[in-house]
C-alpha cells in the first residue's frame, strides 16, 4: 500500500496487533483511544468488548508494536497481554 505524502509515495507497511485487557475502558480512556487514529500511523482500532479484545492497524513502518502498546496504555486501556494472531 501506498500514501501520497505531498506529492511523494512512500511505502506503507500494514500490521495489526492484539491486545487483551482486563477492566472496560471509561469513557474518558474511549475518547483519548478514538483520538489515537490522529497519531500518523495509527490506522484503525477495534474492541470486541465480550472477549476484551482490542485490536490496532497501524503503519510499522512507522513504529512497532510495543509504542502502540504504550498508546493504549496512556491512553487509560488496562493492556494486559500481546496475542497472537492466526
């Protein structure tokens, strides 16, 4: 995939990653979540509340998944672990 980058292309690297937390996010941790797709890179996240599941796509060639990790975590989600996806 590629992005227009006032005028140039640049290469995107798409990945995804899982995380699992424990507590339901507020509604403040909601806010700031939703506010992370204005981070360049951040692409989409999506929660499956029942299996407390949260996964972000992001541009790795941007940065890796431990600062997406980070991201969540400051934005107020109790991450608890990085799950593998099939």
């Amino acid at each position: 995939m590629y992005l227009t980058d006032g005028g140039t292309q640049t290469k995107m690297t798409q990945m995804e990653v899982a995380y699992r937390y424990s507590n339901p996010p507020s509604e403040a941790a909601m806010r700031a979540i939703d506010n992370m797709r204005e981070v360049y890179g951040v692409r989409r996240v999506r929660f499956d509340e029942k299996e407390r599941i949260v996964r972000v796509e992001y541009d790795a060639s941007r940065f890796k998944d431990p600062v997406v990790a980070n991201l969540l975590r400051r934005a107020g989600l109790d991450v608890q672990e990085k799950l593998v996806l099939a």
